[in-house]
C-alpha cells in the first residue's frame, strides 16, 4: 500500500480511471505515511486528513459514474503554509500570524482544487519564506527525508513542501520561489522543482515577500509531474497587471517529444570557483545526459558577476520584504525567528 504513496501523477490517473485503485486507497496511504514519518519529519503544519477522505470518496464516485475531470482528478497535494485557502489558517511561517485566516483561495490553489485535486494539508515554510535552509525557530523545522537518524536541512523556504513530497506524504506540493525556494528544497530533498518566470503563475492569494520575484513553482517527483501541475495552475490573473509574459498554449509542448533541440544556457568556467568538486561533478553529469538527449548546450557569459547579481537580488528582496513585512519585525515583542529578522529589517533603508 505505501508504494502508492509513490506513483506518478499520470499513473495514478490511468489507474484510477481503469478502476485499478480508488483515490480512497491513495489517500489512505498517504496519510498512513504521514501518521508513520510525520512526528520526525515535521513537514505539516497543518493536516485536512478528514477532509481529503471526504474528497476522494467524491472522485472515486465520480469515477465510477464516468465524471472524470482530467488527469489531476484524485490526485493528493499539498500546499506551502503561506498559500491561502478560504478559511483556513495561513501562518506565513511565523508565530505571529498564528491565527491568521485566510479571507480567500489563491487562484492556483482554486485552480487545483477545480481539477480534482485533493488537498491533504499545508506545509511548513521559513518566516515569510525568507531564508534558504529551511529553518524555523517557532514553527519547526522539517527534517530531511534522506537522513532520519540525524536532523538535516531540508532546504528553504519551501522545507515542508520538499519534504512532504520526498518521503511520500504527499503526490506533489506547491511552493513558491523568490531567490531559491522551490530550487533549494527540490535539490536537496532529491525531487524535480520549477522556478516559474513571473507572470505565469498568478500569485494572489499567496503572503507576498517580494512582489517584483516572488513566483508560485510546482514539486514532484519526475518532470512529468511538475509539467501537468503547472499545466492545471497556469494562466493569467486580472491582479498580475504588472506581469508582462503572457502564457503560450502548449508552453512544454508535448511531454512525449523529448528535448530535442532545446536550447539551455550554462555559466561560464569562471563563475564555477568555489563550487565543490563532487557538486560539480554531479553538475556536469546531468548536462552531458541532456546534452545526449539532444539539447543543446549553450555556455553564456552574464552582464555581472553572478555573486554581484545575488547581491543586487538580495537588495530586493530585503527591501519589499521589509514594505510587506517591516511593521511586524520592528515590534522587538514579537516572536520572530531571528535569523529572519535582520534580513527584513536590512530592507529598512534600501530605495
């Protein structure tokens, strides 16, 4: 039964409409996963579990009387703890909006939910989702999966979503990426993460940090996955009056047809000092695979060092967190985790 908890989305779609498996069974065993790993992987911060046994019965009848929505019908997901869903709580990750309800559901959130999606709960972030590594003092920190004898970091700030996805709690998350979110915690808990360009995604509902950066990213566990979830939540919102890409229909094109031809840029010799060598390695293998799948590969030289462009990044970051978030941190009463805290106060005087 755990070995469900495992299954490709598209999979479980086949299986689903063959009437191999019932959404129920999945559903069951990923919260049969999330009863045996959560009390050590802390990845949740909060679970629907009654709810999503009360989804899937719904998509299992719908399946048996022939009312599939598509692919994402019966699929169990979760979402980042700062991605609002009417009447719930969405703490952003900190002790302070505890008790925060949200007054709306983000449109990508709506979106899945339309599709069929079964929403097992929300994931843990860093405060605000300001920091890489994926701790948080007052919410906990989620291990990672790949190490349960002793407490590693799971990546940041989308840690519980990497890691609900990694250990099979969930089938797929959603995380959101302004500097790393989604990238970190995908790479170091083993999963597939895309960081969205902005204007793609809709980002309403979702506890802004930086509005210019901040880009919702779908979390699974093959690129096939990841393709379909962005598929499902993809599309302009009236709000993103700021964004200038416009979504193409058929963005991947067909997921059977490979890469060939595509073309990927990499950084230059020069911007690789510092890196470890088996990270490099690694590195290298993964292009010379995509390089022998046909794509073509490209090095290119950026318009500044890329030190210098995390720097410019990084100012900000600071900045807007501090416009969203500048009145919360300033109160010296407040819990607030505190290695977040002097990186939004730093946004005090940056214009």
């Amino acid at each position: 039964m755990s070995e469900l908890a495992f299954r490709s989305i598209s999979d479980l779609s086949n299986n689903y409409r063959n009437g191999e498996i019932s959404p129920v069974t999945v559903i069951d065993a990923c919260l049969k996963r999330i009863e045996q790993f959560e009390p050590k992987l802390g990845a949740f911060q909060a679970l629907y579990a009654e709810d999503a046994r009360q989804a899937a019965e719904a998509a299992e009848k719908a399946y048996q009387s022939g009312h599939r929505i598509g692919p994402f019908h019966g699929i169990p997901f979760a979402l980042k703890d700062i991605i609002d869903v009417e009447g719930r709580i969405t703490t952003g990750g900190s002790k302070v909006m505890s008790e925060r309800i949200s007054p709306g559901t983000a449109t990508i959130a709506r979106r899945l939910l339309a599709a069929g999606g079964i929403l097992l709960g929300k994931t843990k972030t860093v405060e605000v989702a300001m920091g890489g590594w994926g701790t948080n003092e007052h919410m906990g920190t989620p291990w990672n999966p790949w190490d349960l004898k002793i407490p590693r970091t799971p990546g940041g700030s989308s840690s519980g979503s990497g890691v609900s996805v990694a250990a099979g709690l969930a089938g797929c998350a959603v995380g959101t990426d302004t500097g790393g979110s989604v990238r970190l915690p995908s790479a170091w808990c083993g999963i597939v993460g895309l960081k969205t360009s902005e204007g793609l995604l809709p980002t309403d509902g979702i506890i802004p940090l930086s509005h210019t950066l901040d880009t919702p990213g779908p979390m699974a566990r093959c690129v096939d996955d990841v393709s379909l979830m962005f598929e499902v939540m993809a599309g302009r919102h009236p709000i993103d009056t700021d964004r200038d890409l416009e979504l193409r229909q058929g963005l991947f094109g067909s997921r059977e047809a490979g890469i060939r031809g595509l073309r990927l840029g990499v950084l230059s010799e020069d911007e690789r000092e510092g890196t470890d060598v088996e990270i490099l390695t690694l590195y290298d293998s993964a292009i010379d695979l995509l390089r022998s799948l046909g794509a073509e590969i490209s090095v290119f030289q950026m318009p500044m060092r890329f030190a210098d462009m995390q720097g410019a990044t990084g100012s900000i970051i600071y900045s807007e967190g501090y416009y969203h978030h500048g009145e919360m941190f300033e109160n010296e009463n407040a819990q607030i985790d505190p290695y977040v805290r002097p990186r939004i106060l730093g946004g005090r005087d940056i214009s």
